[in-house]
C-alpha cells in the first residue's frame, strides 16, 4: 500500500509467483524475488519473501539478512524460529541454540515456539548431542493428544531422534502417531515405517516397461528360432 499503484502491482505479481514456485521450482521463485527485491527492498512483505526464497535455495547467509531486514522493519519476533534454523545451515548450531533461549522465545505464539524447539533440536543434533535433542523434543505439545498444523513434524522430529539413538521400537511408535496426525502429507512417516519394517515399494509402471521389454524379447527369440530352422 505504500507504494504507487503500477509499481505495486508489478511487485505484488512477483511475490505470487514467489508463493506458487517455492516449493517446486525454488531457483524461479529465488529468480522472482529479486525482481521483487529490486522494484520494492522497503517493504518488508518483499524482504520477507526474498528471504524465504533464499532459504529454500540454501542460501542461508542472504536469507539471514533479508529476515534480519524485515524484522527491523516489522518489530515481530516471528521470524526469529527460522532465523535460528540459517544459522544452523550457515554451520553454527551453537548460536541457533542460544537463539533459543533468548527473550523473543517467549514472544511467540504456540506454533513459534513449537519451531523453535525443533530448531533446537536439530541444532543439538548437529553438535552430536542426541540425548539432549531428544529430552529438547519432549514437552506437553509433544504429549498432547491434539492434533495442530505443528504436531506431525513434531512428532516425526523425536521419533527421528529416537531411531538415531537406536530407541527402535519407540522410534516405531512414533512415526506411527506422526503418520496419524499427518493429514497433508508434510512428512515421509509412512515411508519411514515400511523402511523400518523391511517393505520394499516396486513402481508398477517400471514393472510394466521391464514386461514389455521381455515380450519383445520373446519375439525376437522366436523370429531368432524361426530363421534358424529356415
């Protein structure tokens, strides 16, 4: 809105096709958001985005600025969870985890925080502290019987942690309660389980071209035999 309205409309446009491509093609939506970034970088909607873009392209030290930027910009904490999570891409876990304990923590809401300790987690992870990432996972939203947009990677998260430690069969358990909570598909929790089990997947549609090439085989064994006896 505080743009001119042609200007906005052109940045507006860019950051749709931010949204529409990050997931499947994030070098396009990285691509659009520097367009974005060009046309609009005092806006903090735009920051937000090139960052993001940056982030899902593994550019960590480009998307810390832009989400540093934005919260200046905005004055909210809500970003700080993923901030944490480039420094640990950046390959320092150690300030990921004092991130954690810092006041911002506390200004999140229930899915922010959630972020947060998965963050933690992983950082813990990184540094090769397995036990402590796992205990970083336990809480009452862990606990909780109630299903939230949060809950199947947080479960996926500590039963992950659990098979790293070798816990097999409660590392089974919860990938099964993840797989329960995981109604969009957010994690592989069912993959997970077959692995555990010993259930190998075969693609049908491979199954099907390896049979055609046998039956042409045939025939060509067939025609083989057929000039032979000729």
């Amino acid at each position: 809105m505080s743009l001119p309205k042609t200007l906005a409309e052109d940045v507006s446009r860019n950051l749709v096709m931010v949204a529409r491509l990050i997931d499947e093609d994030p070098e396009q939506a990285y691509a659009y958001s520097r367009i974005a970034l060009r046309l609009a970088s005092r806006v903090a909607a735009v920051r937000e985005a090139a960052g993001f873009a940056a982030y899902a392209t593994q550019k960590y030290s480009e998307a810390l600025a832009e989400f540093r930027a934005a919260k200046r910009m905005t004055g909210s904490v809500e970003l700080w969870p993923v901030m944490a999570d480039c420094e640990r891409g950046l390959g320092r876990p150690e300030r990921a985890l004092a991130m954690a304990g810092e006041p911002e923590v506390q200004k999140l809401d229930k899915a922010g925080q959630v972020e947060m300790r998965l963050v933690a987690a992983g950082a813990r992870r990184d540094m090769g502290q397995l036990d402590a990432a796992i205990v970083t996972l336990q809480s009452s939203e862990l606990a909780s019987n109630a299903v939230h947009p949060w809950t199947a990677r947080l479960r996926y998260a500590y039963a992950d942690a659990l098979l790293a430690a070798g816990r097999e069969d409660e590392a089974r358990e919860w990938f099964g309660k993840a797989l329960e909570a995981d109604k969009d598909g957010s994690t592989d929790a069912s993959d997970r389980l077959a692995e555990m089990d010993g259930v190998e997947f075969v693609d049908a549609l491979d199954e099907d071209e390896d049979g055609d090439e046998n039956n042409e085989d045939d025939g060509d064994d067939e025609d083989k035999g057929r000039t032979s006896e000729a």
